[in-house]
C-alpha cells in the first residue's frame, strides 16, 4: 500500500532539503559568533517550516490512511480493529505535534 505522501514525495523532500540547508546556516551563525537574537529567529523559522511539513503528513496521513481503514471497515473489507488502531495513531501523533 502507497502512503498517503507519495503524491506530495517531491515537494516534501524539496521542503525537507530547504530545512536542511536553513540548519546548516545556523550552524555557520554559531560558527561566526553571530548576535544571539539573529540566530533565535532563524530557529524559529526553520522550526516552524518542521512544522508546515509535520502538519502536511498529518493531514495526509488523516485523508490517506485513517479514512481508508474506515472506509474498509465499513465494506467490510477491513477490521474495525485496524480502523481504529489507525485512529490511535492519528491520535498519538497529533498529541507528539501538540507537546512538541
């Protein structure tokens, strides 16, 4: 089974790839004893770029996955079981987001 992503894989890892390099000046900000207050406010921004993409997989996790095992569910083709342990899941990653 394809994971709810896969038609968003290239933008989420050009987005991933963009974090990745906004971390990397911070550790160039460190390096070169740049004002604390200017290196705070590009964590914040690469913290919240995590989160755009934390917030996305949710979204397509919830559309993809959890809404499949129901609709399984409900025809009979799936278990209310597995519906439901995709929920707790949702629920659990939802609640890591929240506490993050």
């Amino acid at each position: 089974m394809a994971h709810g992503y896969i038609s968003d894989k290239d933008a989420y890892l050009k987005r991933l790839r963009r974090i990745e390099g906004q971390v990397r000046g911070l550790q160039r900000m460190v390096e070169n004893d740049t004002y604390c207050i200017d290196i705070l406010t590009q964590v914040s921004a690469a913290t919240k770029a995590l989160q755009s993409v934390a917030l996305g997989l949710l979204e397509d996790h919830l559309g993809h996955c959890v809404a499949g095992a129901v609709a399984a569910s409900e025809s009979g083709t799936g278990s209310q079981a597995e519906a439901d342990a995709k929920i707790k899941e949702a629920a659990d990653a939802i609640a890591r987001l929240v506490r993050s």
